[in-house]
C-alpha cells in the first residue's frame, strides 16, 4: 500500500493520469482492432454459407 502512495506523490516520469490515458487508448485500439476482425470474419462465413447453401442446392435440383 505504501508503494501506491508512493508512486501516486511522486513527480518523476509518468503520472497516474498519463498512465490512465495511455491505457485508454490502447483499449480503444484493442476494442477497434477487434471490431474489425468480427465484421471480416463475419462477412468470410457468411460468404461459405451461402457457397454452400448454392453447392447443395444446384445438388438436389440436378439429381
């Protein structure tokens, strides 16, 4: 606990704040960088659905 305290007066590099807004930008880089990733995977398995849905179904319809 002492070490908190001690970190949290001290003047010397980095404060408390500055951490708080690096990490918040991380964050929101993270939580863009991962939005991104769902739509992109999103849209490849709703294109191998449908590839598939057309592949079974010109299938049953040539049978």
């Amino acid at each position: 606990m002492t070490s908190i305290r001690r970190f949290l007066r001290s003047e010397d590099g980095p404060t408390a704040v500055e951490y708080a807004v690096m990490l918040a930008l991380i964050v929101a880089t993270c939580m863009s960088a991962v939005s991104a990733l769902v739509a992109n995977t999103q849209s490849s398995y709703n294109y191998s659905a449908g590839e598939i849905n057309n592949a079974i179904s010109s299938a049953s319809s040539s049978s």
